[in-house]
C-alpha cells in the first residue's frame, strides 16, 4: 500500500501542512502599484485604485497597495481629470505595476456669477440684515425696479396682510389684526383709528393724514420695511402706537 511509504507519523504530518501552505501562499499574493502622471512624470495621489471590488487610494507618492487573490485579474486605475486605465495582472507578474495616467481635462459648463453691492451707510447696512432674519416683510430696490411702479402706493398691494384704504382724504394703509388706538397721538386720527407709524430714513415721518406717503418716488427708495405687529417692529422704532403698524422706507445712496 502507498501509506507504507510514510514510516512515521512524523512524515505524514509534514506533508499535511505544506500542502496546506500553498494555497495560503496564494493568496498572500499582492499588487504594488505606482501611478504617475504621463506628461510631467508627476506622481498621482488620491488616484482610485481597484481589482473587483477591493478599491483603496494612492498616497502622496503615487502608490498603493492590494491583495491578488485570483490567478488572473484586471487592475482599474481612475482620477479625475485622467483617462481610466486598466492592466491584467496575475500573481507572477503584479509584484511592482507602473501606470501613467494620460491627462484627460473634464469639460464643465460655463459659470456666471453676480453679487450686488452692500450699501456703505450703516442703516442700509442694517436694513438688508434685518431682511435676512426674515421678521416683517421687505421690499429690495431690485424687487421694486422689476415692478415699476407708478407710486409707492401699488407697492404696499402686494404685500400680505396690507390693506390699502381709500378714504376721503386718500389712500391709507391698514394692517390685518392691528388693534385699534384708543388714544390719539395727532389731532389729525379720529378717536379709535390706528395709524401706521411711518419712518423716513430713520426719522419719524407723517404723511398727509397718516396715509401712504406718495410724495416719496419709488425710484428713489432703496428698501422699504413693514412690520405689521408690535412684536416684529425692530426695538429701536417701537413707538407709542406701533402696534398699529410701522413701515421703514430707505432712500438710495448718494452718489
């Protein structure tokens, strides 16, 4: 019998475990890539590197790092602003693989890009940040060239929560849900009215009537401010009747 030839345990036991080891040793196999750049000779870091579903990246150097654990498999090597490039590698041939990578520029659609000018005065300046908290409604010099209006009044129409009112001595605005003043603050307001507050360039300003001040040309205006209740007027611009109602208008800068 062929057991015969193996007169000890001892011998067996060898046999076992070198055939053991040689697929161990196949296994062990590794891919040692160094991926540069064709036309400068440049090294390509952060450059994908993969054999099926085993991916890593290059280092700084160019170089990577994979295991073989095929007979025969293909090496993929992508970056981008490169051409993709693949190699078959096996383990007898994969102990050091150079690939360089030929520049391939990636086309992008044309970019444009427009900013607007912060104004230089300060009120301005606080104008657009108290648009960007969001609290009232605002009207920008651009929202306001788009409309063309013919006079401030048809732009207070589009906002919500704005009435405009005519009355017989002129238009006038009315905020939804404004408590009425049981006081008066102008002989000109009847008992119980609640006039809007308006403010020019910061300072107090009283239209006709406290109507809607049209002797204010919308060309001229740079922003304008409405805040309909008590809680969203600004500190600085609460005021005895502010609850009626208070709008902010900016004129443009001078230049």
């Amino acid at each position: 019998m062929r057991l015969a030839l193996f007169r000890s345990p001892g011998a067996a036991a060898a046999l076992a475990l070198a055939l053991l080891a040689a697929p161990a040793r196949a296994q062990d196999a590794y891919v040692a890539v160094h991926v540069t750049d064709a036309a400068t000779a440049a090294p390509v870091a952060d450059a994908e590197v993969s054999i099926g579903s085993t991916r890593t990246r290059t280092d700084n150097a160019g170089r990577a790092l994979l295991p073989l654990r095929a007979a025969r498999a293909t090496l993929t090597v992508r970056r981008l602003g490169y051409a993709d490039q693949q190699r078959d590698v096996t383990p007898g041939s994969a102990a050091a693989v150079e690939i360089a990578l030929a520049p391939s520029p990636v086309a992008i659609a044309a970019l444009s890009a427009t900013g607007q000018r912060m104004p230089m005065s300060p009120p301005l300046q606080r104008f657009y940040q108290r648009m960007e908290r969001g609290r009232g409604s605002f009207l920008t010099r651009e929202q306001i060239e788009r409309r063309k209006p013919r006079r401030l009044t048809d732009l207070f129409r589009e906002i919500p929560g704005v009435r405009v009112t005519m009355t017989n001595r002129g238009e006038r605005l009315m905020m939804t849900g404004a408590t009425p003043a049981m006081y008066r603050v102008d002989p000109r307001w009847e008992a119980g009215d609640c006039p809007v507050q308006y403010f020019l360039d910061g300072v107090s300003y009283l239209p006709d009537y406290a109507g809607v001040p049209n002797d204010v040309r919308p060309d001229e205006v740079e922003g304008i401010e409405v805040y309909r209740r008590l809680s969203e007027v600004p500190v600085e611009y609460r005021r005895r009747g502010a609850e009626c109602g208070v709008v902010l208008i900016w004129l443009k800068e001078r230049t």
